[in-house]
C-alpha cells in the first residue's frame, strides 16, 4: 500500500488515451495527486466507440492475444477483463476465395503441446501453402525464435528481405505471414521493420503455447476503455479533465512544472505527455529532447474500418481471416453494437494507404461484392446500411529504421515524460504498447519522487 503520510506530490497527465489512463492509474495507486487533461470528450484515444442511430459502433476491431500481458492488466484493472476474454485456443479460420477448386476453408489452431510444436498439426494440414511451403515456413520459424528482436541490426532491414533470405515464397508471405504481420504490425512484410516484425512472431507465436490466443471486447469498447477507465480514475482518486486542451507546458522555479489549459495553469512535480507524436512534439519545452524533430520522422500508417448491416444473418462465425480478396479481417459486432436484428459485420483493413481516401461508393461497391464471395449468406441479403470510419494516422508506421527514432520514457528535463504507443516499448503500435509505455512513464516518474514501486507485471523497474 502507498505511504499517503509521505510529502503530497502533484502530476499531470496530458492524454486519455491507453497510455495516458495507465500512467494516472499507476501514480495515483502509489499515492500521487494526478490531474489527468483530456481534450476529447471522452477517453480512450484512437480504441473508442460512437453512436449511429441507435447502434453503439467502434472506431474499428480491436483485439489483443494472450501474451498481452499489459493489456489484461488494464482490463483487470478496470474491472473489464470478464468483457473482453480470450480464446480458450488460438483458431482463426482462413478463407481463401481463389483457390483453384473454389473457396477453401483452412484453420490456424494450436495444441496444447510445447513451443514449436503446438502449431506443428495445424501447419501440417493448412491447405493454402503446398508441403514445400509449410516445411520451409517451420523453418524459418525456428530461425526467426533464434534472433533477439532487439537488436538494432534487425530494425534496419525489412521483414520482406528477410523471408526471402529464409526461403519464403510470394504465396507463404500473403498466406501466412502478411496474414498475422499486417493486422499486428499495420504494414506488410516489405514495409515493416524485422526487429518489430521478430518481436511480433517470437512473442504471439514462439514464446509459450497459449500466447497467440486472440481475445477482443464483446461489448462496446468505449464501455472498457471510457465509462470503466473513468469509474476506475475516479476510484483512484484523479481529477479527469475532458475537453480540456492543453496550451503549453512550462518550467517553473524550484523544478515545478506548469501545465496551461484554457483558462487554468496547472501546477506539478511531474508531467507524463501521453499524446501522438506530432502533438508531444508541439507541446514539448525547449531541452527535453536532444533531437526533437526526431519526432516527426516517425511516420504514420492508416487503418480503414467498413461496417455493413444486413437483414439476415449472414455469418455464423465471430470472425474470419481472408484470402485471394481485398478483404483482410471480418467481425461479427452484432451482439455489441445493440442490433436487435439482422447482423454487423465490421471488416477491418490495415495498412490502407491505397484505400484510406477512397470514395463510400466505390468501397461500398468493392466491398458488397467481395461479401457475397465470401459469404454465400449475403448474395441474397439486403443491405441496410453500409458506412466507413478512417483512421489516417491510426499507428506508427513501423517501417525499418522507426526503432532508432522512438524516444524513451525519460526527458532530459527532470520532472518530464513521456507516454504513448510510440515511445520506444519494443513492440509495434498496440494496445499492449501504449499501457505498457504508460507503466514506463509513470515507473520513472516515481522513481524520481522516490516513490518506491513494483512493476505491475513483476518486471524490472
């Protein structure tokens, strides 16, 4: 329990986002009296909900796998977990509308064997790679457990030239790895760093049977990530401030900070800047950063999010994974969004950049008749809505050479921090990266007010 008799200390935290509701959470728990500024209605960052009518609509899918350690922590700590649970067993079911005799269904499922061979079975019988593909994508998956994913060397290069060192066919790149890489990393194996990438697979699928177990929120994820985040601040204790934009960010005498929002200045010992990039950029003072132009290297990348609603149910699955198909991912959000009838299907597709700015009609157009491939359900079902949510600059753009631009936690100014999936956490731009960037930021903050701790996770401080 915190030592509450010790001398209070003040923080700001600027950003609702994961990142910035983990690092308030985690410093109010130890204690410290934290405002916590907003400028959105609401919490949650970019992982938000919205209404349409009478439905409850995610900005896009989200989800998360077992080893997501950070993550579970935050649901647990909101009192989410129970809404959002995992998969008993990885099993995605794979889609491939241009096999040669039709559509064919495979499976990605894992055993309870040890690491590798709880996928060896599954591999063994995936029916969109030849044998010659599945023996060399094993492998390469024993080459890849090999490698440290940090090392700068990996961040250098592309995941795509790797594959191709290590034998991997155009068809086993689109077939399995683009299949996990895209929607992880939010770009395919060409355009993504292979230090990010390595984190990726050696993690979710090398590091222990059950850590590529997909989970996601069977209701709304403003439930999770707004109304449960602020209950839980509120418990804690933090002032949370919505709608309340912050102006500039100063350096006062006696090492005290000074937090300008519209018509206040807030005063602390310490400060986390949990907002994206460009905007830290903006707010940061002068000094806090060798090279803070640094910042605005590290690119974006977009995700497009196509919502259909049909009279009928049209999909007995929560999901599936396609091939052979511009679609990518396809959810069942029906039960979440409050449909009373008929069913929401939500296909979310990452690494956008050639659809991001595409008209409605011509994604309504596209999309329609991809469905109804897939889905024989739906060549006879009516539409009764269709509509489009974009996110332009939804990650990082984890491109080769992103590792050596993403800052640490710790500012060169005593007292500022930093926060957010961005900042250098070792792993691509998750959920799991943004609270796991928020108990970095607010360790080293109470390191700094000697505020003894322990890493929620049990990990080094």
């Amino acid at each position: 329990m915190p030592d509450h008799s010790m001398t209070p200390r003040h923080a700001v935290v600027v950003g609702g986002g994961l990142a910035g509701v983990t690092a308030a959470l985690r410093l109010a728990d130890e204690g410290v009296h934290v405002t916590l500024a907003e400028g959105r209605p609401r919490l949650g960052g970019l992982a938000f909900s919205f209404r349409r009518g009478s439905l409850t609509v995610d900005n896009g899918q989200h989800v998360y796998l077992r080893c997501c350690t950070a993550y579970r922590w935050f649901l647990d700590r909101v009192d989410g977990a129970a809404l959002a649970p995992l998969q008993r067993r990885l099993d995605v079911p794979v889609l491939d509308v241009a096999a040669p005799h039709g559509p064919r269904l495979g499976r990605l499922r894992r055993s309870a064997l040890p690491v590798p061979l709880h996928l060896a079975a599954s591999l063994a019988g995936y029916p969109h790679l030849s044998l010659a593909e599945r023996a060399g994508v094993g492998r390469a998956a024993l080459a890849l457990g090999r490698l440290d994913p940090a090392d700068p060397a990996l961040d250098g290069i592309d995941f795509a030239t790797w594959l191709g060192r290590h034998g991997q066919s155009r068809r086993a790149i689109e077939a399995l790895w683009d299949l996990v890489g895209v929607a992880t990393l939010n770009a395919t194996a060409a355009d993504a760093s292979m230090g990010l990438a390595a984190m990726v697979f050696k993690t979710g699928l090398l590091s222990e049977p059950g850590a590529a177990d997909i989970g996601w929120a069977r209701v709304p994820l403003g439930e999770l990530h707004d109304t449960l985040a602020r209950k839980a601040l509120d418990s804690a204790g933090v002032r949370t401030e919505l709608s309340t934009r912050v102006r500039e960010i100063t350096r006062g005498e006696g090492g005290r900070w000074h937090v300008d929002v519209d018509g206040e200045r807030l005063d602390a010992d310490t400060v986390v800047l949990a907002v994206p990039q460009r905007e830290a950029h903006a707010l940061l003072p002068d000094g806090a950063l060798e090279d803070p132009d640094r910042l605005l290297d590290i690119g974006t990348a977009p995700i497009l999010n196509i919502h259909v609603l049909y009279d009928r149910k049209v999909l007995r699955r929560p999901f599936f994974a396609a091939l052979g198909t511009p679609v990518q991912w396809v959810f069942d959000r029906t039960e979440a969004s409050g449909l009373p009838e008929g069913q929401y299907l939500a296909l979310s597709q990452s690494a956008a950049q050639d659809e991001i700015d595409a008209p409605v009609a011509e994604l309504r157009g596209r999309y329609l008749t991809e469905l109804e491939r897939l889905l024989p359900a739906a060549r006879g079902a009516e539409v009764r809505d269709f509509f489009v949510t974009r996110e332009r600059t939804a990650t990082f753009a984890p491109s080769p050479g992103v590792g050596r631009l993403r800052p640490g936690a710790r500012t060169r100014l005593p007292g500022l921090y930093l926060a957010g999936a961005w900042t250098a956490t070792g792993w691509p731009a998750t959920m799991e990266s943004a609270v796991r960037s928020g108990f970095t930021a607010a360790g080293a903050a109470l390191s700094a007010l000697g505020r003894p701790h322990e890493h929620p996770l049990k990990e080094a401080v």
